[in-house]
C-alpha cells in the first residue's frame, strides 16, 4: 500500500468524524431550539396569570433612610419588629380562639 494511500485513510476517517459531530451538533440545536418553544410557551401561559401591575394597596411608601441617624434607626426598627411580633400573636390568637384551641396563657387576649 503506498504511503498517499494512508493519508487519503486518514483524511476519510477524519472528515467522518466531523460529519459525525455535525450531525450531532445539529441534532443537538433542533432539540435545542424546541425546549425554547416550549419555554415560551410555558412563560406565555404562566404571564396570562400574573397580573401586569401590582396593586397600590400593597406597594407602600418608604422614605430613604441614608441621612437618617443610626439610634433613630436602630428605634425605628425595634419598635416595627415589636409591631411585627404582636401582629403575628394577634393572628395566632384569632386563629387559634377561631379554631377553640388556645394553648397557652399568652393566647388569652382578656389576660
């Protein structure tokens, strides 16, 4: 066998190999392409749900705080976690007396 007759072996293995990996590339991006389909899909149906605009009621507005001193922050933020903290109890007692279980001494709103 003459020696061109290794390189023309080798140039046909080669050129093989890379229709091989172009047709699995190719393969690859139809797939590809089809889980976008069904992404935008799946977010056009899921956008339908979602309304476009919040609400005013629930949107509030809060002042920037950057030239606000540090102990009038530190109390503002003390007293909204203790204002936080009661509104959690209080629904937990409304739940809780709605239900007829109140569990404990604190769940006793005439106490």
């Amino acid at each position: 066998m003459p020696w061109w007759s290794w390189i023309l072996i080798w140039l046909a293995l080669a050129a093989g190999a890379a229709g091989f990996y172009a047709l699995i590339g190719y393969r690859l991006f139809k797939r590809f392409l089809g889980i976008l389909r069904e992404f935008e899909a799946a977010s056009a149906k899921l956008s339908l749900r979602t309304p476009d605009t919040v609400p005013s009621s629930i949107v509030e507005d809060v002042p920037a705080d950057i030239f606000t001193e540090p102990a009038e922050a530190r109390k503002a933020y003390d007293a909204g976690k203790a204002a936080r903290s009661e509104a959690r109890r209080h629904r937990r007692v409304e739940r809780r007396m709605a239900k007829g279980q109140p569990r404990a001494w604190r769940d006793f709103p005439e106490l």
